[in-house]
C-alpha cells in the first residue's frame, strides 16, 4: 500500500508475541533442576507453564512480549508507535491491552476467544542477571494475515518484525504479509530473537532477510549461527553484504552498527550490577530505531540504544521505569 513520506505518522510499528510476563528470582541450580536452557527462550505448552508458575513462591506479572518492549521503548524517548501482536479476550489480555493503551501505543489487533489464553512467559532471573524465559505462546501464536492492520502497518517508517514469531506458518505468512505492505519510504526491521530460533529457522530467516529486511538486529551468538561460523568477524563480514544496516549487540561490550560502507562501534557504559537482563535486546532496538525514525547519525543511534538497554539491565522487568527521552538529555 503506498502513502507519501508525510502519511508517515508512526515512528515504529512493532509485530510480534504478545506476552505477559511473570518474573522471578531463582538460583542456578533451580533452572538446572527444572531442565530449562539457562540463557534461552525455552517454549512451553499450557500445562507446563501453570507446573512451573505453582513452583514459584514470589513473582511480579508485567506485560512483557519482545517487540511490545521495544516499541514501548520508542515511546518513551518520545517516538509514536503501533503494535501488532494477539491477546485474549481473558484478564491477562486485559491487562496486556490497557497497558498498550495508557501509553499511547495503537494496537488494533483482534482479540483471540477466551478458549485460546493470552501467551505468558515465565522467566527467571539468577544471581549473575541472566533471564531463562520458559513461554507459553498461547493466543499470540495463532496471528494470522487477517489480523493485519493494513492501516497501521501503510504508517510506519520502521515495521519492526520479533523473530521469536517466526515458528507458526500463519503468523510467518503475517509477517511477510505486513512487510510486503509498508509504505514508500519506510523500511522493515527484524530481530532474530535467539540463538535456538535462528536454529530452527536458518533458510527462510536467509531468504525473509532477502526478500524484506533492512535493518537486523541480533547478538552475537545468533548472527553466528545464522551463518553457522564460530567466529563473530566472519558473521559480521557475510552480514555486512546482507543488510542495509546490521546492528550487533554483545553484552558488556557494547555493540556495532554495520552498514555495506562500514562499522561503528558503540560501548557500553559497565553498569556496576546487573539486577535482570530481560528486555536488555529490546531496549538496544528501541534506541535504534528511534534515532533513525528521527535521521540521526549511527553512533547516535546506538549510543541511544545503549542508554535503553543500561536502563533496563539495572532493575526487575523488560520495560523502562524512567523517561528514555530525559535519560538521553542533548542526544534527543
Ligand atoms: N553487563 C552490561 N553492562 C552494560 N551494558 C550492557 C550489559 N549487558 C548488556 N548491555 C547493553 O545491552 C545491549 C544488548 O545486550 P545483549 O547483547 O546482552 O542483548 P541480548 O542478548 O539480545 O539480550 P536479551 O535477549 O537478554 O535482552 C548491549 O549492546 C549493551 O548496550
Ligand atoms: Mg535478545
């Protein structure tokens, strides 16, 4: 659907699960017992998930979903957003929804019936920050094209795809259905999510980078393993002639934005403790994306999404508790 640069009014529209997380403080040997992956995005099926909610004692539930964070991350450095992704017409759907809606996030997304139960995402967060997410996808993996906002998506300037959506076929033919749609001028962007998902996915995660994608985020054990090298010089050398713009993020050491005419390496300032590292990609997007929405240059816009990540990394939850925007102060 084509619209002029000027119908533009969307700074990011974010595509992808709708969860619901529930948070919790566990020791190593917890997730060892349990036989979750450390470090992973472990999914779940229903049953699994009520199991593993009954084992924890204290928990904090907080709308979650990865793109959902990030878009929420656009608003707060003072960007307009959209989201698409599905919830249920059940409380968590409820809660998910009226927080969309108090931030001033569109997200016109038909609701699922209450039989098919808003996704939820236990995660638990050991001593070293690291967060092992056990998901129950629920109504957020039954998306199909027909939930597209055609509307919605013809605004963007940046459709921000979530990898971590790209396992059930319809919600696939839905992405690649809002990415065929964006406007002239606007640009797609995609996250691989996580290592075990570029594992499953590794062919047509090529071919929809190829197809569709300008922008790609990922760490750096997914970008290795979306060229299965052990060796980031050489993922970073085959993404650099993938992409208009790769950016790589690794951990502590900061991350670097590529683009076919060259790199720029962004730090990371040493947050002294890391409390929960959950929503640490996102927010890294959320900087990104906003700083190009606005035109800036690339050490701006990663230095914005090292600001989002070190905000969130030093508290519980994947959101941001303070103004991005008044964090970022002259940068904005
Ligand atoms: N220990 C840290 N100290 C300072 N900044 C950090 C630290 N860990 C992460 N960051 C910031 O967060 C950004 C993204 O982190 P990381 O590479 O861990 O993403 P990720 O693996 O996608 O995280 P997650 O999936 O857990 O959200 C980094 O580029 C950096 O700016
Ligand atoms: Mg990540």
């Amino acid at each position: 659907m084509a619209a002029s640069k000027s119908e533009l009014d969307l700074d990011v529209v974010g595509f992808g699960n709708a969860l619901v997380d529930v948070l919790s403080h566990q020791e190593d040997d917890f997730i060892n017992q349990i036989g979750s992956t450390k470090g992973a995005m472990n999914l779940v099926d229903a049953e699994r998930s009520a199991e593993l909610y009954d084992l924890i004692e204290e928990r904090v539930t907080v709308s979650g979903g990865s793109a959902a964070n990030t878009v929420i991350g656009v608003k707060s450095f003072g960007g307009s957003c959209g989201y698409v992704g599905r919830v249920a017409t059940d409380d968590l759907g409820d809660v998910f929804s009226s927080d969309m809606t108090q931030l001033g996030i569109e997200h016109t997304t038909p609701r699922a019936p209450t039989d098919d139960p808003t996704g939820r995402c236990i995660v638990f967060i050991t001593p070293d920050g690291e967060r092992t997410l056990n998901t129950f996808l629920g109504a957020s993996n039954g998306l199909t094209p027909a939930d597209v906002d055609l509307e919605l998506i013809a605004r963007a300037k940046l459709l921000f795809l979530e990898g971590y959506l790209w396992d059930p076929p319809e919600a696939k033919a839905a992405m690649r259905y809002a990415a065929s749609a964006i406007s002239d001028g606007a640009q797609v962007a995609l996250t691989l999510s996580d290592q075990f998902c570029v594992e499953r996915h590794r062919p047509s995660f090529l071919d929809l980078i190829d197809d569709h994608v300008d922008v790609l985020f990922a760490n750096h054990h997914e970008v290795m393993s979306l060229f299965e090298v052990d060796r980031i010089e050489l993922a970073l050398d085959l993404i650099q002639e993938r992409v208009d713009l790769a950016a790589i993020t690794m951990g502590a050491d900061g991350s670097v934005l590529i683009t076919p005419d060259g790199r720029t390496s962004i730090g990371a300032d040493p947050v002294a403790r890391v409390v929960d590292k959950t929503g640490a990609g996102d927010l890294y997007a959320s900087g990104v994306l906003y700083g190009l929405a606005r035109g800036y240059d690339l050490e701006r816009c990663g230095q914005l999404g090292s600001i989002a990540a070190e905000e969130v990394i030093r508290h519980i939850g994947p959101r941001p508790e303070t103004s991005l925007r008044q964090l970022a102060g002259k940068l904005v």
